[in-house]
C-alpha cells in the first residue's frame, strides 16, 4: 500500500475521484443565475441551429464554452446540470494540470501532488467549477499554458511548440484573457539555460518556435472571423477594461481602489493561512528561487495590469490569476513537511493552514445560503436581483398550469435570467408563450390584457421590488432570494375586469 501512494498515478485517481464527488454534491442546490441563464440559452439555440454557432459573438464572448456546452445539453436532461458540468469537467482538468505544473516546475511529485491538493479544497476553484460560467475554464487554459512554456523553454522542440500554439489558440477562442499567456511567454526565459554550450542558438530557436506557438495560435483564432459578429469582441472587451486612449488620461485613478478590491477577493477566496504560505516561499528558503520568481509574475503581472486597466471587475476575473500561488503555496507546504522530522506533525500543520479553505468549501458544497464567500459574490449569485431562486419552483407551476391548456408568460427583461431561464426549460412546450418586456410601460400593454382575456396570464418581476404602477395584477407567490428578505422574485397572475 505504501508502495501504491508513493506512484504520482495512484495520487492523481484518489484525488480525482475526491474532486467529482465535491463538485457533483448539490451542484443544482444554487438557481441559475443571470449569466449562466444566457449562456445556456444561447448553448440551446446553438446546438439545434448550425446557423447559430457563434451566438456568443452576438455579445462580444468567445464561443468555445458555449459549444462544450452544446455537447453537453445533448447528453443530459437537465440544462442546469448539463451547463454546470462543462465548468466541472474543465476543472478536472486543471486539477491533472497542477499536478504536472507543480511536478514539472519545480520536479518533484510531492509539490505536484500538494498542487493538486490544493486546488480539491480551494474555495475559489470549487465555487466556480460548480457554475456555468466561462472562467473555470479559463484556469484550465491558464494552468496547461503555464505548463507547456516551460516544457517549450527547457526542451526547446518543436512538437512543444505545436501542441502549445494549439492550446493558446483554443483558450483564445474561450475569452479574451487567454491572450494573457502568449503576453507572458517571454518570461519563461527565467529558466531558460543560460549556461548551456551554444547557448546563443538555443536562444534564437527558443524564440523562433515561440514564434511558431504565436503564429499558430492566431490562425486558430482567425476561426471567429467567419462570424460577422467578429468586431463585437472588440467593443465587449472596452466594457470591462480601459482602452488605452482612455486610461492615459487617469492611469492611476482607479488603481489603487481596484487593487485593495481585488485583494479582498484574493484573500476572501484563497485564505489568509494559504496566501501567507505563498508569500513565505519568496522569503524563507532560497531554493528555486527562477522558478517561484517564474510563478509569482505570472500572478502578478496580469493581477497588477487588470488593476490599471478594470473598468468593471468581478472577482471571477482573477481565479485563473490565483493558480501560481497555489503552486508557491504547495513549494512551501512540501518544504515544511520534508523539514519536520515527525510525519505526524508535518500532516497536523499542512491540515491547519488548509482548514480555513475546507471549512469555507464544505460550506460551500452543503450551506451555500451562508457559505462564507466575498459580500459582492453574495450579492450577485445568492442574496440580490441576478440570482434564480425561485426560478424552478415557478417553471413547475408554468408546467402543471399549461397541461390545463394555453398560457401566456411575461417575464420583466428581455435578455438575462428572465426570459431566457423559462425559454430554457419551456421553449418547446407548445402551450406556453414566452415574451419579455423591459422596460416596464406605466400602463399595462394592449396584447397582455388581450391573452389574459382569452387564457390564463402571468407576469414575472425579479428586480424591481415593488409595482411602481396600477397593472391588474394578484400576487401569487414570492420567493425570497437567498438571505435578503427585501430581494424577492414575484409571480403575479394577469386579472381582467
């Protein structure tokens, strides 16, 4: 047995089957919230019309997850379940993919495995492979990223750099800040062998197949210039980050506000007992110090310019950002076990400064109402307008009631949680109308005081928290969302005179 859980393969099995089980539990226990409404919405159409491919264009996002998500739709019943595996599956993946990062960087399988580790409990990873939404994938590409350019500055070959190009060029048809790992490629340079004989040639070819790596990540992503949607990437991407024509005239405005938020996050998400155990690395031990210098910029860097350039941040933003800390964090975690003589107490202090994260996961996995996540991730996927509770309790209502005969549903939105969450699980019923409505009109419009006289009608309010108008209406049922007793999700029926 000892023998077995020496082999890196045997880890990797254990720890994987303990990652399905703590991200199938409960995975449908937190509604669909806004964003994931959308994007499986748009994997639904996609999916059934090969004209709608590239949907996600339409609003300035890469398709690569929505068409995973097309895939999946297709093999399993619930959109929910299907939309959230994607994300699960992808973090399958970077939980193999910190293994071979942690063991390949600093060659040791024991960091490998304590990366592995770390991810399994790391509340950040586990709440986002847990939802529909692009950024679990996003780390995935991230992590194999990371892992081939120092393979690619090491070996120097040319099937590397095949593979590599690919893997850029895929995770750039995801999100635009898989772009991030092409900017960052130069410094793999830290642990390139400066001491090698011919180490001038070794250079030029190094830099010749990045080259490659560029050239062929490009042609992959020249795949979205067959939509003529293309150019709205461009424009999405300004919502969210200063162009520099902008920013030059504030650079530093918003950067320090940014940072401390983000910062927040970061702690909020990784732990103070893990996040100091990274900082550790790069002060105690002067070990590995190219490769921990490696890590930390690939942190850094992207972590300092989303801070200059953030127009408008969500902590999601910086999860891939996070996965180099896990691996100084594992560095420092296998130090101090192979310092402590007794292995008994070298388990007990690796489990302190991961307790912090277990508890925050469980809570996670098991309480997500009072999981102890950062306020503005509560806000948005938990206690206030964007988030569905309420959503599945009503589409059963929809179900029972169109099974009588014809309804008419109107939901307040025309794009986002509402319609697109009754769209989803009601588009091909027959008896049902779906039609949205934003913004609300003073007066009630002339079509739904004609449906709610031929057949039973319903309106559906989830933001606005009181009728600012006189509509004919009989409030059915509210439905609280999460903790916040003055955010509720309404079902009204349409009366008639």
């Amino acid at each position: 047995m000892v023998k077995l859980l020496k082999q890196p393969v045997v880890w990797l099995i254990i720890l994987s089957c303990f990652y399905v089980i703590s991200r199938l539990i409960n995975l449908t226990a937190l509604p669909m919230f806004t964003d994931e409404a959308i994007y499986i919405r748009w994997a639904q159409i996609g999916g059934r019309d090969a004209s709608w491919r590239f949907i996600s264009l339409t609003d300035g996002k890469q398709p690569l997850f929505t068409w995973a998500m097309m895939v999946s739709l297709r093999l399993f019943q619930d959109p929910l379940f299907a939309g959230r595996l994607v994300s699960v599956i992808s973090g399958l993946l970077s939980l193999i993919g910190m293994y071979v990062l942690g063991h390949e960087i600093f060659r040791s399988r024991r960091i490998g495995v304590i990366s592995s580790i770390l991810y399994l409990i790391s509340p950040f990873a586990l709440f986002y492979d847990r939802l529909a939404l692009y950024d679990s994938l996003v780390s995935t590409f991230f992590i194999w990223n990371l892992y081939l350019g120092i393979l690619l500055v090491r070996k120097i070959q040319l099937d590397i750099a095949l593979i590599f190009g690919l893997m850029l060029g895929i995770g750039m048809l995801n999100k635009t800040s898989a772009f991030l790992s092409l900017y960052l490629i130069p410094f793999t340079l830290l642990l390139f062998d400066w001491k090698a004989k011919q180490f001038g040639l070794r250079l030029l070819r190094f830099l010749g197949l990045v080259g490659i790596s560029a050239l062929l990540s490009q042609l992959v992503y020249s795949i979205l210039r067959l939509s003529p949607y293309f150019y709205i990437i461009a424009q999405k991407d300004t919502i969210f980050v200063y162009p520099f024509s902008l920013w030059i005239t504030h650079p530093f405005e918003f950067f320090f506000g940014n940072i401390r938020g983000m910062f927040n996050w970061l702690i909020g998400y990784m732990t103070w007992p893990v996040f100091l155990s990274t900082l550790a690395s790069m002060c105690i031990f002067r070990k590995n110090v190219r490769e921990k210098a490696l890590l930390m910029l690939w942190w850094f860097l992207p972590f300092a310019a989303l801070a200059l350039f953030g127009r408008v941040l969500y902590p999601r933003f910086i999860l891939f950002m996070t996965m180099p800390l896990l691996v100084l964090s594992a560095w420092m975690l296998g130090e101090l076990f192979g310092r402590i003589k007794n292995t008994r107490i070298g388990f007990l202090c690796i489990g302190l400064i991961c307790l912090v994260s277990m508890y925050i996961s469980f809570g996670i996995i098991v309480d997500i109402k009072n999981a102890h996540i950062p306020r503005s991730e509560r806000g948005q996927y938990i206690d206030d307008w964007p988030s569905g509770w309420g959503v599945s309790e009503i589409v059963k209502f929809f179900q029972n009631e169109s099974a009588k005969g014809n309804i008419s549903v109107y939901t307040e939105g025309t794009f986002g949680l509402l319609p697109y969450a009754f769209e989803i699980y009601l588009g091909d019923n027959k008896n049902i109308d779906i039609h949205g409505i934003w913004p609300l009109p003073t007066q009630m419009p002339t079509d739904m005081m004609q449906r709610a006289a031929e057949h039973p009608a319903y309106f559906v309010m989830y933001q606005s928290q009181a009728v600012p108008f006189q509509w004919p209406l009989k409030l059915l049922y509210g439905y609280q969302k999460g903790l916040n007793k003055n955010s509720t999700m309404r079902l009204y029926k349409i009366t008639t005179p």
